[in-house]
C-alpha cells in the first residue's frame, strides 16, 4: 500500500506535458535515465526528455543514423546531438520547440517507423565457479 502523498513535493519534470498524449498507450513506460526521462513504447525507446544544462536542455530522437535525413529535412530545427551524435536533438531554445515537440510526440505514438530504438539486452555476469 502506498503512503499518502499528502504534505509531500513531488517533483514533476518540465516536459512531462509533453508525453501526457502517450499514457494512455497501454505500452508506454517512462523510466529515469541519467538526470532525464526516456519514454518507451512497445519496448523501444523513442524520445528522451533532460531539462539540464546545454546540450541537455530538450528533446531527444532515439533513432537510427539512416533515418536522420529524413527526420532533418522534415524538422529542420533538429540537429545531431552534438555528445550523442547517434540520436537527433531538439533543444528548448528552438524558437518552434514546443510545436516541434509535439509533432516529434505524435509521430511516436503513431508509431512512426523512423523514430525508436530497441534497447540493447543487459548482459548477465557468469558466476564464479
């Protein structure tokens, strides 16, 4: 049984709003990852949120390097993640960054072939014998 929340902060990040369309999904699953919070469907990873400091303050696209062009010449305020090149980035201070965020969404919980990645399997260690 969980304890009441009552006289409690809890801490909600920025960009939540931004995913409340994909909670619905019976597959979405938000989980904390690093100081931000990576928002999955059907198990692959689709956008990670991190409200830190530049270049952490934004939208991540967890997609693969061949889709890249695609996803630029559609949303032009995109760029390769300058430390995490592998993965498209929109920061906060894109003028059309709450728009663009939400297009990015949309196209997650439709599924959009271009956007997700599977993550890799965590390897069990062998047990000393």
């Amino acid at each position: 049984m969980r304890e009441p929340t009552i006289g409690k902060t809890i801490r909600v990040h920025p960009y939540q709003w931004l995913w409340e369309l994909l909670e619905t999904d019976p597959t979405f699953l938000v989980r904390p990852m690093f100081s931000g919070r990576a928002v999955y469907l059907d198990g692959r990873l689709m956008l990670y949120f991190t409200a830190k400091q530049e270049p952490w303050r934004g939208v991540l696209v967890c997609t693969e390097r061949v889709h890249h062009a695609a996803l630029l010449a559609e949303f032009p305020e995109l760029s390769p993640h300058p430390i995490l090149p592998k993965w498209l980035y929109l920061p906060e201070s894109a003028d059309r960054f709450e728009s663009v965020a939400e297009r990015l969404v949309t196209l997650a919980w439709r599924r959009d072939l271009r956007l997700g990645v599977s993550p890799q399997s965590k390897k069990r260690k062998r047990a000393k014998r």
